[in-house]
C-alpha cells in the first residue's frame, strides 16, 4: 500500500501527455513490437517465455518512441531505424531483467518479476540473449556511428550498475554520487536512444549534440520523478510496488537529502532501515514524513525540473515541427508524474 503525499504544494502546470509522440511514432513502432516479437524468439522455450513476460506487460516503450521521433525530427526517409528502436527496447528489457535479480525485486510492471517465475539464472541468461540480439540488429544497419553511441550505452549502464552496488546501504552518498550513478544506469540509455536517430540521418555533430543532450537530461528528470514517486505515488504511475526501493535499502536523492538534512535521530532511523535492513511495519509512513520535513520529496521533483528545463534547451534552436511539439511535451510528462 502506497503513501500519498502530495508533491510541490501549491504549484500547478498544464497537464502534459505522451500521446501526441505515441501518434506521430505509432506506425513505426508498430513495426518495432513485430520485430522484438520476432528477434524474441528462439527454439529454446523458456527463452521466449521470460523475454515476452516483460515485453508484453504493458511498459510506455518510451525509450525506442525517442530513436523513432529523433530520425523523424531529423529527415531519416529509410528503415534502419526500426531496428535501432527495436535494439534500445532490448537493452533496457535485458537491463530490467538484470536489475530484477541484482535488487532481489519481487514485482516488475505490476506482475511477477521474471526471476520468482523462473529463477535468477533464467532471467539473467535471457537479458544476455536480448543483448545479444540487440547488437545483431545494431550490425544490420549498417551505421558504424549508432553502433559506437549504442555499444558506449550499454558499456556505461553497466558501470552504473556497478556504481550503484558499491553505493547500496551507503548512507554517506553524496548528491553528486548518486547523480553520476543515474547518469550511467538511466540518463545514458535516454541519451543513446535519441542520438542515432539524427546520427542514421547523417546530421552534423552539433545536432547530433543536441539531441544526446535532450536525451540525458530526459532520463536525470526521469529516474529523480520516478525516485520521489516511490516515497509519494502509485504501482500504476511506477510500474512497481510503491516503496521498492525502500524495502530494497536503495539509496535515493530523497534519502540522500533526508539523511544529510535530519537530526542525529534521524539519521539513526536511516541507518537502521537503509544500512541494518530492519524494517518494521510504520517504518515507511515514518520515512515519508522525515521526506516531508526536509523537503526532501519536493527538492527531488526540483531538481527532476532543472534538468527537464535542459532537455528542453537542448531541442530550442529546431524549427517548430510536430515531432519536435511532441518531444517536448514529452519531457512534460516524464515531470508531471509526480502530481
């Protein structure tokens, strides 16, 4: 059962939506479900059975959506992006298989993470086999500057996967720390799958640039909207339990915030349920209202608006188009959440 607070008291913005970039990418993310569908197969069964366990449960697909509106945005008028979309849903598919088994999570998009279902070995030994399939599309496109941007991605998230388990139960993580691990473990699959878009369209750095730039600040904004929710939203906004990470002992922004703002009694409760895993049952409602006090949960969602701002800037000097409106709407959304 979630906690709700409510996020930035008094501060109301026009409600934004994704479905102007669902409908100007609907038709070719049509083709991009037919082809993970496709590339999810295998003769060996289970392979199929974990892969379409996630992909059929109901996730916003944003992350190909961005490589789909780039290469519009941009003039593409070929087919090689269909299969770059296809590969960055991969990898952030086979990413989510893998942080499953790592954060020992029981739930995943509402439903039975793969791991419960079919073990830990299963689903990371599938996530490496959408990886795998990921690349192959990359190869078959033919673009040795996507294949660079993507094979980089997948090489960081991994790193920030790493940064993260080295951080967990750290209640000495600094604001910085705990950005640069975003960066690597979210920010840099956003970035990567808006910069082949104008890369397969043989745009100039500068644009190319500009789009790596909307990507990264898209995700920061993301993963920080996506981190307060935990403490003040709901399964359906998160696509998980509410209080995942809470139960999981992750060190957020909210409770890098709480914890270096709270009296010494304060940081004792953190320690005791971050660092010791003794949870007892109130802990999370007590953990909000520290979030509260602090103004921890409202900063985060600030910080989540600063770097929305720059993905915004990121996309100013284009002209006006219907992709462009839609990307920026975007970014709209992923904040918005939080209300």
């Amino acid at each position: 059962m979630g906690v709700i607070v409510p996020l930035q008291d008094g501060k109301t913005e026009p409600r934004a939506s994704i479905e102007p970039l669902v409908r100007l990418a609907s038709g070719d993310m049509a083709r991009v479900n037919e082809l993970i569908l496709d590339r999810a197969g295998s003769d060996v069964g289970m392979i199929p059975e974990v892969a379409r366990h996630l992909i059929d449960s109901g996730g916003k697909r944003l992350r190909p959506m961005l490589t789909i509106a780039a290469a519009g945005m941009c003039g593409y008028t070929g087919s090689g992006h269909i299969k770059l979309a296809a590969s960055v849903e991969f990898m952030h598919t086979a990413t989510l298989l893998h942080d499953d088994v790592v954060d020992e999570s029981d739930m995943r998009r509402g439903k039975a993470a793969a791991r419960l279902v079919w073990g830990n070995q299963a689903s990371v030994l599938v996530g490496d086999f959408l990886l795998g399939q990921a690349f192959k599309m990359m190869v078959e496109v033919g673009s040795l500057g996507a294949l660079d941007i993507l094979s980089n991605a997948a090489a960081v998230i991994a790193e920030g996967e790493v940064m993260q388990l080295a951080a967990a139960k750290n209640t000495a993580t600094t604001e910085d720390e705990y950005l640069a691990v975003i960066s690597a473990k979210t920010a840099a699959l956003f970035s990567a799958a808006a910069e082949v878009g104008p890369t397969i369209a043989e745009r100039d750095r500068a644009e190319r640039a500009a789009f790596r730039s909307y990507g990264t600040n898209l995700g920061l904004a993301f993963q920080l909207v996506d981190d307060a929710l935990d403490y003040g939203g709901s399964a359906a906004e998160l696509g998980k339990q509410v209080g995942d990470d809470f139960r999981e002992g992750k060190i957020t922004l909210p409770v890098v915030l709480s914890y270096r703002r709270g009296s010494d009694e304060d940081r004792a409760f953190w320690k005791k349920v971050i660092v010791d895993s003794a949870i007892e049952d109130g802990d999370l409602e007590k953990a909000v209202v520290l979030m509260r006090r602090h103004n921890a949960i409202d900063d985060t969602i600030e910080r989540a608006r600063h770097y929305g701002g720059v993905a915004r800037d990121a996309l100013a000097p284009f002209p006006d188009s219907d992709y462009r409106a839609a990307l920026l709407e975007a970014v709209d959304f992923c904040i918005n959440r939080a209300h």
